[in-house]
C-alpha cells in the first residue's frame, strides 16, 4: 500500500461489553489481496465467545430497549459524525482488506455508511411506534437480541444497515464480520463507543461462518438473524435457524438485468451501466452484470462498450488512478477466472478481457475486467452469481421477451431500465425484483432495499428496515 495510505489500525480483536477482547480460538492471517502480504494476525472466535456476547448483549437489552429513541437516534448521529471524522482511515481500512481502490472506498465504502446512518435516524425519528386500531393499542417493541452475519464486500455499509437500525428499535447486537474484513468493524465498535454506545449494546465476536456463524445462529438466546451474503450460505443460515424458531431476514445473491430499450440514449445508458456493473470489481449483489439490449443495437452498444473499458484502470487500490482493484482474495479470484473461462468454452463471444490475470499484475487477487456479448440466457454465464467484473451482453427482441429473459433466473433482487420515462416505468413494474432504477434515479437511502424469490425476504433501509427488527403487540381494551 502506498505510503501516504499506510494507517495504523486497531487489532481485528474481538469487541465484547464495551471493551477490546482477545479470542480463544486459533490465530488467522488477515491477507491484503493486492500483494499477498499478511496485514493482521488475531484469533478467531469460538462458540464460548460468542456465548460471552450474547450474555452481555443480554443484560444490556433492558436498559437499552427502555432508553427513549430520541436518546438512541442522539447516539447514532454521533456515531455517524465519529465516521465522517474518520473517514480517511476506514478507507484505508477497507482498501487493506478487501481491495476496493482507495477513491471508492471513499466515495462509497464510508460514504454510504455514513448517510445510511443518517437515514436511519431519520426513519426511527418520523416512525409511528403506537398507533390505534379500533379498540386496540398497537404498540411496536424490539425484539431482543439481533445476531448479525455480515460479508466482505461493502464490510462497513453491510453492518450498518442492519447494526444501526436494530440499535435505533432498542435491540443489542452481536455481530460477525467477515473474516476476510475484520478491521472495519472493530473500528466501527471504537466509534460507536466514543459516541456514547452502552457497553454490550453492540459486541463483535471475529471467526467463520462453521464455527461462529454456526453458534450465533443456533443461539437459543438470540432472537433474531439479519444475514447478508450468498444464496447457499442463506439456506443453511434459515435451517440452523429453525430449531429456536427465530425471526430470519435474509439477503442474499442477485443478477441483475439492465434493459436498455430501442429509445435509450447510448452514449449515456452504456458507460453507466458498464460502471454498475464493473464498480467494487464486480463485488456487488446489486450489480447490473447482465445488459439486455434490442439485437439490432447489439453491435453499436458492443462498440460502446468496448470504448468505455478503456477507460478502466486495474491496479494497486492504493493508487487513486485505480478504479479495479483486486478481488477481496486469491480464492475469489479463481471462482472468477473460472467463470470466464467457462463463458469461453460455451460460446459467448469475448468483447474485452478474458482468462488469466491481468498484464503486470502476476501476483494479488486481480482478474481481468471480463465483457461477453452473444450470451446465451440459459447458460451459466448469464445464471450464476459470478461475482467479479465480468458483464453479459444479451439480445432480445421485445419487451415481453426482455422481461423473460430478466425474470428468468433464481434471483430477484435489483434490476434497472433505461429508455423513455414512461416505457421505463412500465417495464420496471414487470420485473420480479425488490428494487428497479429507472434511468439512474438518484440513490434513495429511505427506499427499502430487499429481494424477491432467492434473492432473500427481508428488507433493509428506511421505514422497511426498522421495522424487520420489531416486534408487533396489540393491546386490546
């Protein structure tokens, strides 16, 4: 990492009862995935850690759940003001650790966090937490104690949209990062501290999934589960759920569809689109990784394309030319560059990039920036969560077929349209996904954010997002 980039971070420890706390299971090696080097070592956690969590997280609900909201929403605007003022080490933090170029990291791994906070506060502050139906009294309460699973690749902005909501509705947390991105969130705890949290309001407890993941989950003292990352994970997350029958908010992968319609502005529509696609390396659920596009315009988008490609540097994320880094490990990596190849020996016809790493960059986690077109719908290319910078062009002739070929995959998480504001509008409201941007509408932190079919089925942001981590009691008189 650059010299000017070089911070000096908290130890990726566990965060338990206020306080720094060192794990009990066995070491791991943090690895900066842009040169391989070891950054951090800490211990991992176990099912004992986590119980020590859920306890603090216990005897600090009662207090918390009865602090008035006004009090809480004080402490989360601190909390968002202690980001802002750190803005510049948390994005050195999470370029270390996941790879995203430091100008990203800026712009989007902080700065969205720090407005999604603001929005929550906003949210909890205008909420209706009693109302009257009838003869009853509806009251909304928290639910209790929240585990929170959270993953790599926006390691800041995942947490915080469930983390600062749960804390607004009067829950605790205890929360499981990333492994592969532990510094962030125990910078996140230090803040939340500074800005007058209670100690075990919030806990993180470090580790993987089998083993930490693993016992929060089955948690028989743990009333709820907001996870975020991959459709598989979700699945075994929702059995081991099961046996407390505890609340689940699920979400999970997506494949999004951009369509751009025969009126669309090209030279507009196809370097956005390009950018959806290709932002965080491709690291993005919500990612627009499949462009549908009338197939009389397939040549000239194609084209288009392949001109606005140039203009992505692939480099050290330290460098602040660099607009793809390397992907947030050397296993990642390879997931990627199979896909390619796979993309290759089905047929696809390669626009820009293709198998291997990038030229000079022999070692770190980089894979080259992929563009196919002539893609097949049915095939993997165009199915699976690949999860890297790799976009499918595919052509349609119609609406209707547009939308088919947009519906037909598991997912349903995001999708986008561009053409005519009308067009775009009726299209959007045929697509089977939780949220559509319709001509790069402005981002909109109140909206509720979730999926359809196996893309998840909670919701995070705004009103929606509060009330996943609230209970419902009527009281009838």
């Amino acid at each position: 990492m650059n010299e000017e980039h070089t911070v000096s971070f908290p130890a990726p420890s566990h965060w338990i009862d206020g306080r720094a706390v060192r794990g009990s299971g066995p070491l791991t090696d943090m690895v900066n995935p842009a040169d391989e080097s070891v950054v951090a070592t800490f211990h991992e956690g176990t099912a004992e850690d986590v119980d020590l969590a859920v306890s603090a997280a216990l005897v600090a609900w009662d207090g918390w759940a009865a602090t008035p909201v006004e009090h809480r929403a004080a402490v989360m605007r601190r909390l968002a003001e202690g980001l802002d003022k750190h803005r510049e080490e948390l994005a050195a933090a999470i370029t270390l650790e996941m790879g995203a170029p430091i100008s990203f990291s800026r712009q989007a791994q902080v700065g969205f966090p720090v407005a999604s906070v603001l929005a929550a506060v906003a949210a909890a502050e205008r909420f209706e937490w009693t109302s009257e139906v009838e003869n009853s009294l509806v009251v909304r309460e928290p639910i209790g104690v929240v585990g929170a699973i959270t993953p790599w690749n926006f390691p800041l902005q995942q947490l915080v949209t469930k983390v600062v909501p749960a804390m607004l509705a009067g829950n605790t947390v205890v929360l499981k990062p990333s492994e592969l991105a532990p510094l962030s969130a125990r910078m996140f705890a230090k803040t939340a501290a500074g800005a007058g949290l209670p100690a075990g309001v919030f806990n993180v407890v470090q580790g993987t999934g089998p083993v930490v993941g693993e016992a929060l989950t089955r948690h028989p003292k743990v009333d709820m589960v907001s996870f975020t990352g991959s459709t598989r994970a979700g699945r075994a997350v929702s059995v081991a759920a099961s046996g407390t029958v505890k609340r689940v908010a699920l979400e999970l992968g997506g494949k999004a569809a951009h369509i751009i319609l025969p009126e669309a502005d090209l030279d507009t529509v196809v370097p956005r689109g390009l950018a959806f696609a290709w932002a965080n390396a491709g690291q993005a659920c919500g990612a627009y990784v499949r462009m549908l596009v009338p197939e009389g315009l397939q040549e000239a988008v194609v084209d288009k394309l392949r001109a606005a490609a140039e203009e992505y540097v692939v480099g050290d994320p330290a460098d602040e030319a660099t607009r793809i880094g390397p992907l947030a490990s050397e296993h990642q990596r390879r997931r990627v560059d199979d896909y390619i190849r796979r993309g290759v020996a089905d047929g696809a016809t390669l626009v820009v990039g293709g198998p291997g790493r990038p030229q000079g960059l022999e070692s770190g986690a980089y894979v080259r920036p992929t563009i196919f077109s002539d893609v097949d719908p049915q095939s993997v290319i165009a199915q699976e969560e690949i999860f890297g910078p790799v976009l499918v062009v595919i052509p349609y002739t119609d609406d209707d077929h547009a939308v088919e070929i947009a519906n037909g995959t598991v997912y349903g998480l995001n999708g986008a349209v561009s053409g005519g504001q009308e067009h775009a509008l009726e299209i959007a409201r045929r697509l089977r996904v939780g949220q559509v941007d319709v001509n790069g509408g402005q981002h909109n932190f109140q909206a509720p954010f979730g999926g359809y079919k196996q893309s998840g089925n909670g919701r995070e942001m705004g009103r929606a997002g509060l009330e996943e981590f609230l209970e419902t009691k009527a009281i009838t008189r």
